[in-house]
C-alpha cells in the first residue's frame, strides 16, 4: 500500500506493508485523509532541523538518548538514532473510508462500513489504516468522506468549545483563526454566541467572518484587547478560546487581559503558558486546558483496550464528540468549502503540503483511487545474499527493544545470523527495519514468516500476551523460536508449549527464552566460583525497577504485570547459579492504601531450591531512578560474590580476579552466541526446557503469593 512519510524535511510516498488489525480493530481502505496547515506542518519544519535544533525544541527526546547512551554505549545510540531519523516516519491523524475488515473482538462494524477513523500513529496517510474500535465512528449517510476526513479536527474544536461551556448570547473570542479557529467560529455560533475573532492574517480573518464571524480583529492593526474592551461595551469578553501556536508569552497574557471577572480563557493550541499571576488572580479568572478529541485521550485502555466510559457518567468522550462532529456535518452546522486548498491524489502529497504553505485556507485533502489489487502484507526488498552457513532468522516485534539490543547484536553475528525477514504490526515500520537491517522481506503477517521454507528461527520480541501464542504457533510450524520473556503470562499457555515437547519428542524443534541474565561475563564468573561448593547457597537479589504509571501497558493484559514481565528474569538467573530446581516459594508485598502501587510493584519473593539453597528477590518501584537498578550478592563457603548493576563483580574470602565493565553487560550478546552454537553444532540446548519451565512457573507462584497476601491485607 501507498504511505506517507516525513524525512528530513520532505514528503514522500512509499510502498509499505498493509496492516493487520488486532482483536479490537477494523482495518479501513481509506477514500480521504485530512492534512492540516497547523500541526502537520510544524513537523515537517522540525523534520528538516538539524540534530542539535530537533534537540533544544524536543528536550524529552534528549533525556531518553542520555539513557539509551549510559546503558548502551554511544555508537548503538547512534547506530538506532540515525536509522530512525533516515528510515522517516508516518504522519497524519485524520481519515475516512470504508471498512475492509474486522477484529475478532469488535462490535458494531462491519465489512463495507462507511466510516472516519482518528488518531496519531494510526490514522495515517495511507491506503489502509487499522483502527481501534473507540478511534473510529460510522459516517451519517450524505456526509461526504472527504469531509468526514476532517472528524479529528472537529473534535478537537469541539472538545474546546464543550470546555468553555457557553451560554445564549454570551461575547467570546476566538484567538487564532487556523483551522481550529475557523471551527470555533462556526460551533460558537451554533451555540447562539457573538464571536469576536482575532488573528494577524486577514485573509483568514475574512475567511471567519463568511463563516459568521461577527467581529475581526487583526493585532498588527492596533490594541486589538482594548477593542474587544469597546465591543462589549466595556465589560470584557465571557470567555476567550485559544486556538493559536506561537512560542510567545504575550498570546496568553493578552488573552487573560482581555476578559471580564470571573470569565474563562480555555487552551486548545500550543502556546507557551508562562502567565503572570496577576493576570489570573486580580479578574479571578478560570484556565482551562482543552485535551485534544475529549475525555479518553492518551487513556491506553480507551484508546487501544476499546474500554468505553459510560455514558451517564461522561457524557461526551473522544470517540461521541467525533460522532457529533459529523452529526453537525450531515445537518449541514458546519461549513468546509471555504477552508479547503484542494483535493489531491495521494502521490502528489508533496504539492498538498506546499499549497498550504502559501495559502489563507487550511485544509488540504489526499485523496486514494481504488487500485483494484488485495491488500499486500508482505513486501520484498533488494539485499545482498547471505551466505548458505548463516541462520535464516524472522523477527516478529519490531519495537524500541528489538532494535536497541537483538538487532544490533543480530549485525554483529553476521556470520552466525541472516536477517530474512521483519514482522511488525505497521506496515511503515516493518519496511523502515528491514531496510535498514538489510533484511529480505517486511511483513505485518505472521503466516507469511510460518509459511517461509528458509526461516530457520523466529526471534519473537512482542509484547507479552503474544509470546505464548506465537512460540506455539512457530513451533508447530517446525521454526526454532527464540522468544523474549516472559515465555507465558498465564499457566494454560505454559501447558500447551509443554505438550507440545510432550508430544513432539526428540525432533521438536529448539526453545530458547531470553533469559539473558544467566549469560552475563559477571555471571559465568559467579557460576564457576561456586560450581564446586559445599554447601547451599543464600542469594539476595535487588531490583531497583523504577515506578510505572498504573495505566502502563506492563501492568495490563499486554504484559502481565511486574512480576511475570520481569522479575522472571532473576527467577531464571537463581536457578542458573544454584544448578537446582525451585521446591518451594514465599511472597509479600507492601500495602498501598491509595492505590499507588500494585501488588508485584513493591515486594519480597523467598525461594527454596531442592538442593538447600535460600534465594531472596527484592523488587521495588520506590527507589530513586539515579541509583544503580541491580545488585546482587551471593554468600558460599566463606565467599561474598557481589555484582552491582552488570558492571563490577567483586569477590571476598577468597582471592580471585575481579570483573568490570564499562557499560553494563547483561548478557544479551552472549545468549545469541550460545543460541547459534546450538543450532549450528547441535547439543544442549542453551537453557533446558525444564529450566524455562520452571522459572516461569515460579514466576506463576510468587504471583499467586502476592495476590493472596493483598487480598488478605
């Protein structure tokens, strides 16, 4: 399918792979998307920046590279940074089309659906989009599709204007006559106000005033605050709505002057609000901040678990002001002609953008000819051979991990590893890795990788409630699968992958979970050292994990929570350095009364292993993000073995060289060492089945554990 990208400051088109939507998805053959003149344009500019100016105006992607640098050293920083910003990415937020297909989990939509789909990062300009059930309404019959196209601009004024809550008659200002603005005007007056509108580009201003704009006011043309002053006889304006973008203080404090007492001034654009207090205080003023489409936004389990609030209680959501947008476009409440440049096919999309550039209106719309042909989820790419000794390997999940740490590490084995193929859930990402790992195909289709003769290993990094169900289906399918933790978030997956083996036998192929730990140089020291003891071991274990919001994908169905998604990790690593098998667990969390903290976020896991040994697991989510995240201690036969965060190991009692790191060294480069010997000479396989079982199921316990203890608490 066709895509639209940005990258380094152009437009371009591209042939990506067609989505697949998830349980709660509809996939949309899209007729028109919507590009704005306000937001998308403002990215296009940035995308052009060079790196250190893309840097001052986005501080919060600086933070997260200073991270990615300390724990992963500055040339893979780079290596992921540079990819990312030469691969481009998607835009768009606004579309409208007809539904091709349906998740497995939705209701409400079916095939040949009219519909309009909102959403960054899903409604993208492209020939197919797959949409979340709460990010996409049907389409009243007569509404054009290329007018439905514009239903996540219409919820954004219109969540604005909800925010003001006007009354019949009342004087508010519109302040900044883009897009926004000019549906501000129009609602305003929908709902019986005079509207003063102010904006420093008279064509708009003049645009407004055909849409019934009863006063325009241009601020280069004087004080525009004391004519609103005189245009309401004195009093000041009820309310004064933001829909402008500017970096400049003066916006703000000039619309707080310009009110009445007691009046509100609500924040729909992207303005900076540094305000003086007097301002506020001296009028007793109201600030509202309008939040994009309504009640719902950034809410993960709206937007993506399709969790609807209930009407009674929150009247007007993200997904019920989009419906009422286009209920105002069927009767007709709402004009676009006026704010509209053209209507362009999607492969001139460069020429959309620069019309908007130079022209008063603000809206340009892409339009996608039916081609005729089913949606393609595989596409191939040019690459050099690989030669015939390398493993043939498939990654399923693409995401931030996958490329910060196994792809890498992927490069770095060439000789052992052949990327063959990438599987993501977007088209657009799914191509942008494989390009630039040199793979041979990108798919959004598991099946096409099953299916694939010359895979020979599918490397399975998705989010967690995927991991069960796509190991087995690889297996099944004859693939050796490497697969992130956790193996299993629930004990019926763990079962059918052990039936599996039970059934299989002998031939079935390899299993490995990156339980990467047990991998770590520092740990190999650890294991050596106490291979010959004589008595049992007593570990602690410290994870200094950090606090997730409780709406984080970790703590929800995706992933499992804290303690399945991660702790298994050390679980593993117990059973690594004891040799010895879990007989017996213990768990306590600490209470939170308000509701902070989960159970797995803050608690203390025992286990007992078969051959005597205690070890001890301390997670908690209450430590200070700057303190180092890992410390372990292992005390044996006179010995204290002691490694702090996977980049220095000292050993007391007995004399003995010390290991030290650089950055820390967890392991994930020599798991991928240990897998290709495997696979290549044959043996025993890196961790046995049984210990892969096993950690997870203790994981299971502790869970178990922790539950009870809450539930009794």
């Amino acid at each position: 399918m066709k895509q639209v990208l940005v990258r380094s400051g152009a437009i371009v088109v591209e042939e990506v792979p067609a989505p697949t939507p998830a349980p709660k998805e509809i996939l949309v053959r899209v007729a028109y998307s919507c590009v704005s003149a306000g937001t998308e344009l403002a990215g296009l500019r940035t995308s052009a920046l060079p790196l250190y100016r893309r840097a001052l105006k986005q501080p919060e992607h600086v933070r997260r590279a200073l991270e990615m640098i300390r724990d992963q050293g500055l040339a893979r920083t780079w290596e992921r940074v540079s990819g990312k910003l030469a691969s481009g990415s998607p835009t768009g937020y606004s579309v409208a089309g007809e539904v091709l297909e349906v998740g497995t989990q939705v209701e409400g939509f079916r095939p040949g659906d009219r519909v309009a789909c909102a959403g960054a990062g899903i409604a993208n300009h492209a020939e197919l989009v797959s949409a979340p059930v709460n990010l996409a309404v049907h389409v009243p019959a007569g509404v054009d599709l290329a007018d439905a196209s514009t239903v996540t601009l219409g919820a954004i004024a219109l969540q604005g204007v909800r925010r003001c809550q006007p009354t019949l008659g009342e004087s508010i200002v519109v302040l900044g006559l883009g897009l926004l603005g000019q549906m501000t005007v129009q609602l305003l007056r929908a709902n019986g106000c005079r509207v003063i509108g102010v904006d420093v580009n008279a064509a708009r201003v003049g645009i407004a005033t055909g849409l019934g704009l009863e006063v325009g006011l241009d601020p280069a043309a004087g004080d525009w605050v004391a004519q609103v002053q005189r245009h309401t006889d004195g009093a000041g304006a009820d309310a004064v709505i933001v829909t402008a973008s500017s970096s400049s203080a003066q916006v703000m404090a000039e619309a707080l002057r310009c009110c009445r007492r007691k009046a509100r001034v609500i924040v729909v654009g992207d303005v900076n609000l540094q305000i003086e207090r007097a301002d506020l205080y001296a009028k007793e003023l109201d600030l509202l901040i309008s939040t994009s489409y309504g009640p719902g936004r950034y809410d993960p389990l709206y937007e993506e678990g399709g969790q609807d609030y209930p009407l009674p209680y929150v009247r007007w959501t993200e997904n019920r002001n989009m419906q009422a947008y286009l209920g105002m476009l069927a009767a007709g409440s709402m004009r676009l002609e006026p704010l509209r440049v053209g209507v362009f096919e999607v492969d001139r999309a460069a020429a959309a953008y620069e019309a908007l550039k130079t022209d008063s209106r603000m809206i340009a719309v892409l339009a996608y000819p039916a081609r005729g042909e089913a949606a393609r989820r595989t596409i191939s790419l040019a690459r050099a051979a690989a030669g015939d000794a390398a493993i043939a390997v498939a990654l399923v999940g693409a995401g931030g991990f996958a490329q910060g740490t196994h792809l890498p590490n992927l490069l770095k084995l060439h000789g052992q590893f052949s990327l063959r193929a990438v599987v993501s859930r977007t088209g657009a990402n799914a191509k942008a890795v494989a390009t630039h790992y040199h793979a041979a195909y990108a798919t959004t289709s598991l099946e096409e990788v099953l299916g694939d003769a010359q895979v020979q290993l599918v490397m399975i990094a998705t989010r967690h409630n995927q991991h069960a169900g796509m190991t087995l289906a690889a297996l099944q399918a004859g693939k050796h699968v490497f697969v992130e933790k956790p193996l299993a978030i629930a004990p019926a997956e763990l079962d059918g992958i052990e039936q599996f083996y039970v059934h299989r036998g002998a031939d079935a192929p390899l299993l490995m979970t990156g339980f990467n730990r047990r991998f770590a140089p520092a740990v190999g020291v650890v294991r050596q050292a106490v291979r010959e003891r004589s008595a049992p071991l007593l570990i602690n274990y410290r994870m200094n994990a950090g606090f997730l919001p409780s709406a984080h994908w970790v703590h929800g169905p995706e992933g499992g929570g804290r303690n399945i998604g991660e702790a298994c990790h050390i679980y593993d690593l117990f059973q690594a350095i004891t040799n010895s098998t879990w007989v017996d667990c213990r768990a306590l969390s600490i209470g939170s009364p308000a509701g902070q903290f989960r159970p797995d976020d803050n608690f203390v896991a025992t286990a007992r292993y078969a051959d005597g040994s205690l070890c001890t697991l301390t997670y908690t989510a209450l430590g200070a993000k700057d303190y180092p995240k890992e410390r372990m201690e292992v005390f044996c036969d006179g010995m204290i073995l002691s490694l702090d965060d996977y980049k220095a190991l000292t050993i007391t009692g007995r004399s003995a060289p010390q290991w030290s790191a650089k950055t820390a060294q967890k392991g994930q480069f020599e798991e991928l060492v240990a897998l290709a010997r495997a696979l290549r000479e044959g043996g025993p396989w890196p961790i046995a089945l049984a210990d892969q079982l096993a950690a997870t199921r203790l994981s299971f316990a502790v869970g178990d554990a922790l539950t009870a203890g809450a539930g009794e608490g």
